[in-house]
C-alpha cells in the first residue's frame, strides 16, 4: 500500500485550536463565538485540512482553567472524545491528541488511544505531555505541581508501559473461528507485570492489537528532560523555533540523542509550531494582523506574557524592555518550550514589552509569519530544504478562514515545488509519517504494518 | 419542546454487548467475528436502534479481560470514545457510558462525559461502576480489590465531586459579544473547592455547562451500598431481577430510598435486563436457543457460572444442583446483582447445574425471554404495567440480528398498544427519560433545561 515517494515530502499537521491561535480570533464578523465547544467547528477545520491532504489535525489540552476566560476561549472538549466524532466524519487525515501522563493512568490511557486506533482505521497519535500548571494540579489532589525532574521520570515510564500495554496481544491473536470455537489463542496475548517506580501494571490491554500496531507517540518538550523523552519515544516532536539557525541546531541534537537509543535520523520528525497570518498582498497581512492584536485587551496580553515567563504581570512594563534577570521557570511553571522561544524572540529584535506582544500576535511563543501565500510558501520551503524542519504544525490567526486561506493559497504553491503531497498514498498516520524515508536510508522497522 | 406524553411510555435501551449476549453468538454463520472491535459494527446497531425509536445505547465496560479469550468476545473499545463515534452516525438516540470510579479521577471523568453531552447535542449519560474484579486492580497499582464499602465510599464521592464540576458553570456564564469583548462571565464560574476523604478537587470544570446541564447518571448495584448510591444519585437504574414480585419489590425499594433523599417516585426510571431469543414460533425460537446453547464449551459455561457465584469451577458439577452453602460474595469477587439473580433462578426452577446453564443461556444472570415477538411484548407490557420496570436494557442473544427482529417484530407490537412512542419528541437524553412523568406528578426539577 506504501508507495516510494520521489523525493522527499513535508508533514503538515493543523493545531485546531478553538477559534485560531490569535487570542481575539473569535470576535472576527465572521466567528462563531461558541464554535470552541461546537463539534461541527471542529469537523470542518478537519475537512478543510482533509482536502488541504495534511497529516493530521492535533488539538492541544490541559485540565484546568489556564487562561483568562474572560477575554478568549479555552481548550474545553476533550481530544480523544473530538478526535473520535471527526474520525467518523473524515477517511484519511490523522488524530493527534493531547492527554497528560502526570494526571491520568497509562492503562486508561493505552486503551483511550488504542480506541481511537480502531474506530479511526489507524489514524491515532498521542501527544505526551507533564502538565505545568499549577491549577491543573488543584484538580487532581496536589497542592504543588510535581517538579520538572519528577513529572518526566513518570512520563517516561508512563510511556514505556502504554508501550508495552500496545505489544501485549501478538498481531496473530486474534482467531476468530467460528468452526473451532477458537475466538483468540490466549498464548498470544501476554501479561506485561511491569512493576517500576510510578505504576504497576499486570495488563493484557483488555483490547487486540490496533491497525497502527501503536498509535504515533509525538512530543513537545524543549527541556533536556523533554529532549530525552522524545529522543527515546516519541516518533514526532513539536519544537517552537525562532530561527532557522535554532531550528536546525534542535533537530541536529535530537537526532543526536536519537541515535544513541539506537534510532535512525528519520524515526523523529521535527515539526515546528508556524502561526500564519495570511493576505493578499504583504500590507493586507499587516493590517490583518494589526486589527486582531487591537482587538486583543492589553492587560490581558500583559497578564499573558507574563504567565508564559513566569513572573508577576506587574514585573513587565509594555513600553520597556523584558527585565534581563527573568529567572528561568521552576518546578511550578516551567513551559520551557516557550520560555524560551519568547526570550529569544524578544532579544533578537530588542523589542519593548508592547512590540513583543505584537509581534508575536498573541500567540505563546511559536514562530509567527505574516505575508502572502507566496511568501508563507517561501519561507515553509526554506526552512525544509534548510533540514531544519520535518513539517510545521499549523496555526492559522483564525479558524476555520485562516486554514481555508492556507489550504486554497499555500497548499497548491507547495504541491507544484513537489514537496508536498497531492494525493493520500498511506493507509495509517504511522506510515504517512514513515512515508518521507522511502529512498532516504531509513530504518524499516517503523514501516512495518501492525494490523489486528 | 417537551411533548406532553398522553399516558406512560416506557423506556428502551440496547445493549450494544459486542456480538451479543450469549457468548457463541460470534460463531453464528451471519456473525463477523471481529465485530467486537469494528466502530461500523456498533453503528449499525445504533442506526437499527434509532429506527426503533430506543432511548439509548449501552454500553458496558471492564477494566481487564475478565472473560475467557480463548471462546468469546470481550468488552474492548473504550465506551466515550466509542460513543463520540456513534453519536456522529446518529441523530436521537442517547449513549450510555460504563466508567468506573475507582480506577479514575473525577476531573476526567467529568470532563469525558461532559464533552460526550456536548458532541452529541445533550445525548450522554454515565454508568457509574465500582469494578470488583481482581484483574482490573492489578491494572491499577493494587494487589487486592478494595472491599465494597470502600469503593462505594469512593464512587459516591467521586460522584458528588463530578456533578459540582458539572454544575461550576452558570447557564449564563458564557456570554460571547464580540462588541465587549467578553467572552466568559467569571463570577458565573465558580470554584468548587471539594476536600472530602478521598478527593480533592479545586475547580471549575474547564469545560461549559452541556446542553443537559448534566448527563444523565445511570447505576446498577443491587447491594445495600449501590442501592444507597442510586437513591441519591442515579436517575436509571439497571436491574438484574428474575420474577416479576421480586422486581416490583426492587422498584418499591428504591422509591422508597429515594424518598429519604427528597426524590420523588419519577426520578429514577428502573431499567430491567432483558435478554431476548426470538423466533417465529415458540418452538423455533427454543431451537434457536439451543442452537446457541450447544455452541458454548461446556467448561467454558461452567468456569463462567462459577465466576459469577464466586466460587471455584470444581466446586459445581453439570449434573448437581447447586450447593447448598454458597458463601455470599466479599470484597474481591463481589457481584451481587448476578450472584442473587442467578441464586433466585436456579432455586426457582431446581436445576441441575447443567441445566441452569441453559436457562441462563449462557448469560451472566439477567432474565432470558424466549419467544415469539407476541409472547416477549406481552412480556414487556405486564412487567411495565405491573409497576416492576419503567423500561429494560434490551439484550438480545445476536447483534445486530437479534436487535433487528425485536425492532421489526416487537416494538411495533408495543406501539400499538401505546406504551411506546412512535416519534422522538424530546431533544435530550434527561427529557426523553423524564417525559413520562408527565401527567404523573413527578418532580419538575429534573425536567429544567440547561442550555450553555
């Protein structure tokens, strides 16, 4: 069913995020306020990105309110209950969800994304993550958020048991003969006993073997701790680079640190988070951009900003600069990912608090690019060829108009460079990822259909 | 919207339960044997049911494999995940989920049931189990299965906690004017602040109030602690009794608990298992039975009987009635619903052991009807008119075969004779199970609608 790709492809997943990453993107004329709770919002976005031919759509998640509700939508719905209603609404396009590993069990986990798995024909991801936050934290018992240390020491072994859950039944365990009475030969379906630090779990997974063999495990940490989880599990990242140099370097180091769990440089794909705001000329897109971040309160990007550094709002003043001695993020809120990302952005342009926010268009720290179709192409062609992404995980200003702009504008400009996709060629997610390597060298053992 | 019922209409629910009750039904000549892991599999029973004018889909749930592999399907897709992909196939018909809660966390909980009341337009109801089996503990951490008090304790904790998260969103938080800028009214989003022993959870529910306000909560126990747990806080329960004195007895029971929380008779419909083998004549249909019946390994019958009464396979022998002295279940195999309702069949009757196998065709212990679709709607019409049930959780020996013949034989039976409603009136799951109260003087509360 793989088919050998010519050359190689760019990944292209949409982060369906409510109403679009710019904060003030639901009170454009033509949103719908409560299109963040509305399953159909979600179906189209979808769809769009179907015909669009990307690879997936990811919805991001937290359990808690982490926002200021006031002033924009939250992440609310669930992702692996969303990702199931657009799995019966769409064919092809991978599911990527977001579930926590500090504040959930793997075995629930395994079979959530395992469900998924089979009602989707093998379109299931999951992305890891720690959950920073502190109110996320209130909800579940604690009173502190568990140290950076802790919370990757669990995940990791989180991991390796859903890992583990996922190999439990053989891809021939299942019989299924009606003659014999053989329903599933029960020597093909193994306990794991893992018994470690965090979790002890007896299993089988009380689920057969799903058509991806495992759901894609994708990742986003920018920590060493992170980097380390991802170089050992994760089959896609999500990095927040500024620069192509930056860009390249992490991608460099991951597949460093790939290779000494002895992964090939192909078994990770890089997608870096790109916001776009999109016109018809570069002016269009300006005054586009302008508009939503005038439609943003001040005090709540302020507010904001702060929250994403990890100090008190009133240690930021909009028309100076960021103070030089920000404290690197603690246990209790380390988003280092975009800590990160956003001091880099601020002092690569000396930027006063004020011209910071706009620049980075209410957005938490990802990339932002601004520009026409044309340009957009331009710079996504750039960075692929520069090796310093794999793909970029999309998040248009607005949604569903701002993928509507990519999918009809960017999408065909990419198509005719031939880097990326005009057709769906692979069944899974896992091989549309796996796909890119056809003629690189990859390893194989990644392309290997798992099917119950 | 809510129709005004002329006089009372009983309740419907399938019991989506893989490829049917009797655990052969997977070896039948029309039957695919994956169907216990095929999304299309359950659709096509939602769709059937729909037609049918059913209330809800059921579906059961473990935590482990706690059957036997070898022979039959087991529960295997996760019930939210799945039933977010039943809901986008269907239009009416509600969905009720198993979760247990002793082996999550109620912020999920709420959270996943919440999101699956608003994809489905206020369709979702929640199946709140305790889960006592050995093998889904040694999923979780433990060696032992908590004793019945405890996990009562903890489900009616985990409860109280995931209804307060339900209801931390006024109706009117969300207010969504593009002109102001407002997006969520905080003051209407509230806090919960729950300590109790087992939880402590700080709210709100990151998610808006559902188009119920709540999903509808569904319970089961038959024990002093699950009747306990329903009387405060159920508004279905399934029950498992096997004469008709017996579930009248039950219903009484429980209205009367009820009324010590202040609740009036309505506000819990009494759902009876119902297992159903249907032919065109009796005879045909008691072929059919055995059939079945022949198609399940003796041993297989025999270790599942003695898993049901909570003792070990050799202390039963096929040609003995049972024994006299069967010990009541305790903390570690304790399922009371079936150890009494198998206990009362197998007295009634003074079966063999072989013999009870065959009455119980091969099920866990719910009530079996085999018949003409006269003689199983003659059935339904005196268990509802006697006062023993306000409906049954319909499980039928195949699916979706044995669904298909009660819709085209049964239901227009109970049509005719009025009891059961030929259109769906309510748009909700709760209006749908309140409408019958009309004109009997329940209480108005549980009718309110909540509308985020």
């Amino acid at each position: 069913m793989t088919a050998i790709s010519p050359r190689p492809q760019l990944h292209l997943n949409i982060n369906a995020l409510h109403s679009g990453f710019v904060p003030s993107a639901w009170r454009r004329p033509e949103a719908d306020p409560r299109a963040f709770v509305d399953v159909a919002h979600y179906v189209r976005i979808a769809r769009i990105a179907e015909a669009g031919k990307f690879d997936a759509v990811f919805l991001a998640d937290s359990a808690a309110i982490v926002d200021q509700i006031d002033f924009r939508p939250i992440t609310a719905l669930e992702p692996t209950v969303l990702l199931a209603s657009i799995a019966a609404a769409t064919t092809h396009i991978g599911l990527i969800g977001t579930a926590s590993t500090s504040y959930n069990e793997p075995y629930n986990i395994a079979r959530r994304f395992g469900t998924l798995d089979h009602v989707s024909g093998g379109r299931a991801g999951w992305n890891i993550v720690t959950t920073a936050d502190l109110p996320s934290a209130r909800n579940f018992g604690r009173d502190t958020v568990p140290d950076h240390a802790e919370r990757y020491a669990r995940a990791t072994e989180f991991t390796e048991v859903v890992k583990a859950l996922w190999r439990s039944w053989d891809d021939d365990a299942f019989v299924g003969d009606p003659i014999s009475g053989r329903f599933v030969d029960p020597q093909r379906v193994h306990a794991i006993a893992h018994e470690g630090r965090y979790f002890k779990v007896a299993g089988p997974l009380n689920l057969p073997r799903s058509p991806q063999g495992s759901p894609v495990l994708v990742q986003a940490g920018a920590s060493a701790d992170g980097l380390a989880l991802a170089a050992r599990h994760a089959e896609a990242v999500f990095s927040a680079s500024q620069s192509l140099e930056e860009a390249i370097a992490y991608r460099r180091d991951l597949h460093a640190r790939a290779a000494a769990h002895g992964r090939g440089p192909h078994a990770i794909k890089v997608l870096a988070g790109l916001a776009t705001i999109i016109g018809a000329t570069e002016s269009e897109a300006r005054r586009r951009r302008d508009a939503l971040i005038d439609q943003i309160p001040e005090h709540y990007s302020l507010a904001r900003l702060a929250g994403t550094l990890g100090v008190p709002a009133d240690a930021l003043e909009l028309d100076r600069t960021l103070p030089d001695d920000l404290p690197l993020p603690g246990g209790g809120n380390g988003n280092h990912t975009f800590f990160h990302a956003t001091l880099a952005r601020a002092r690569a342009g000396r930027h006063t608090v004020r011209e910071l926010i706009r620049t980075l268009a209410g957005g938490g720290g990802h990339r932002v690019v601004v520009g026409t179709p044309e340009q957009i192409a331009d710079d996504i062609a750039q960075w692929f060829a520069a090796g310093a992404a794999d793909g970029f995980n999309l998040m248009p200003d607005c949604l569903p108009g701002g993928l509507q702009d990519f999918v009809d504008g960017v999408v065909p400009i990419l198509q005719k460079r031939g880097i990326f996709r005009t057709e769906y060629d692979e069944t899974t997610l896992r091989e549309r990822f796996a796909a890119s390597r056809a003629g690189e060298g990859g390893d194989v053992g990644m392309r290997q259909r798992h099917v119950a």
